[in-house]
C-alpha cells in the first residue's frame, strides 16, 4: 500500500519539492503543514542544538512527527550531501487516516513520543560527552604542567646533591 493509494481521488497528485545539498528544508520550532515522502537523496535529522540524529532515503517519511502530535517542529530537516527531493503530504491527509484509523493512530502517537524521548535522551548524552572531553582536555593540561613541575623537582633534588 502506497501514500498515494491512501489519497482520495481527486488528490492522488502530491506537489513535489526539491532542495539543494544542505538546504533547510524546516527548521525546530516551525509550525508543521506538510510530512514529506522521499523520493530522491537524503535528509540529515539536527537536533535543536545541532546533534545529528539520523539520515533518511528514499521512500522514508519525516515531518510526521509533529503531525500527529499536533505540535510544532522539534528537530530540524537539512537536505542531505545530494539534495532531497520529497513529495508533501499534506496535514489534513495524515488527519483523516487518523480519523478511519483510530486504534493505528494511536500506536503511531505513541511511537512519536518514544522516538521524542530518545531525540532528547540523545541530545542529553551528547552534552554529558561535551562536559567529560572538556574535563579530559583539562586535565590533560594540569597533568602536563604538574609532569613539568616534577620534573623541574626532580632536577633541583639532583643538584642540591653533594657530590664526593
């Protein structure tokens, strides 16, 4: 079964777009009009602090999300190293397959809000890492000062040695 099966007659025919390699397709905090099927490339998943979170191809949705949780963007959607090329789905066609569909809907809603929370969890490592490499980075210059200083000690006991 295909999106375009899926649609009412009348709207079989869904606008395609195209973006260029790195192009914004949506940014975070962006209502949300349209999902967006692949057809052509790839699409680069940010997180709102810039942690990429996942590539998706050809005949891979995105923008749902916000769709079916009637929220605005959480993530940010960037054309892959190729460019992206998508058809829209428009929001009144995800609502009606919620409407014939209720039980569907619902385990959809729950898998967005799951996959939401490990955007987040994902977000929340990344920072965790961050503050670990920069206490490594640190204490690698103290460990090189503190060798410098011992070393410099070290020197000092040898020659306050007498030597007979």
């Amino acid at each position: 079964m295909s999106v375009m099966s899926d649609l009412p007659s009348e709207k079989k025919i869904l606008d395609l777009k195209h973006w260029s390699p790195g192009q914004l397709i949506y940014d975070y905090d962006t209502p949300s009009f349209h999902a967006f099927l692949i057809v052509k490339g790839s699409v680069d998943i940010y997180s709102r602090k810039g942690l990429k979170l996942n590539t998706l191809y050809e005949k891979e949705i995105f923008g749902e999300s916000s769709l079916l949780l009637n929220k605005k963007r959480s993530v940010a959607a960037k054309a892959g190293e190729n460019g992206a090329s998508a058809h829209l789905i428009p929001k009144a066609h995800i609502t009606s397959l919620q409407e014939e569909a209720p039980l569907l809907a619902a385990i959809l809603r729950k898998v967005q809000l799951r996959l939401e929370d490990s955007n987040n969890q994902s977000v929340e490592l990344a920072k965790q890492i961050e503050v670990i490499l920069n206490l490594v980075k640190t204490q690698k210059e103290t460990n090189k000062t503190v060798e410098q200083k011992l070393e410099q000690m070290k020197l000092n006991i040898q020659g306050s040695f007498r030597s007979d």
